[in-house]
C-alpha cells in the first residue's frame, strides 16, 4: 500500500487536543493490573501479540477456549488507543466532518 505523505495539518483541532487528550482517573472503578507502555508502537505490538494468541487458540484450540479468546479480545480493545487516533484523523486526515469543511495550514507554515 502507497500512502501519501502528509503535509499539512488542521490547527483548529491541535488548538482543541484537550477534547480528545486526557487524563483520566478511574476512582470507581478498581484498577487489576497497571500497564506502562513507552510509545504508540508498543501498545500496537501488545495488541499484535494478544491477536495472534486469539488467532492461535481460534485455530488448534477446542470450544472451551472461547472464554480466553474473548477475554483477550476484550483486553485488546481496550488498549485501543481511540481517542488519540480521532485526534490525528483530525489534525491530519479529515478535511471534512459532518459536512463542515475544515480549514488545514501546510506544514511549512509550522516553523514559521
């Protein structure tokens, strides 16, 4: 797959990352296990790793092992990091949302 390099960005959206960027405090809800990841890339390859075991055990595993491959399908959504990719859709994909047309600066014009 070619992709297109990216070359501009929608200032807008950058100026609103608090809207999809947070920190979150889960105060009711008990935490079982912390997980610390160093970038975007290592949680990719968790996710990676907990797919293949769903696939692994979907192929050479028997009907028993439909309550392991559902949890870790559950643990793999939820390392999903949703709310960071809606915000890079926004600052550099999406040039239309909802038909509203969003204004996009090149970005050459960053280092200025």
């Amino acid at each position: 797959m070619k992709t297109q390099p990216i070359t501009e960005f929608n200032k807008d959206e950058l100026m609103n990352v608090s809207k999809f960027i947070q920190f979150s405090e889960y105060s009711s809800a008990p935490v079982v296990k912390h997980a610390t990841f160093q970038d975007f890339a290592c949680i990719g390859n968790t996710i990676n790793c907990i797919l293949s075991a769903i696939e692994i055990i979907g192929f050479t595993g028997n009907k028993e092992d439909l309550a392991i491959c559902g949890g870790l399908a559950e643990i793999a959504k939820k390392l999903l990091p949703s709310e960071e990719l809606e915000f890079l859709d926004k600052l550099l994909v999406e040039k239309e949302f909802l038909g509203e047309k969003r204004l996009f600066t090149p970005l050459q014009n960053l280092k200025q």
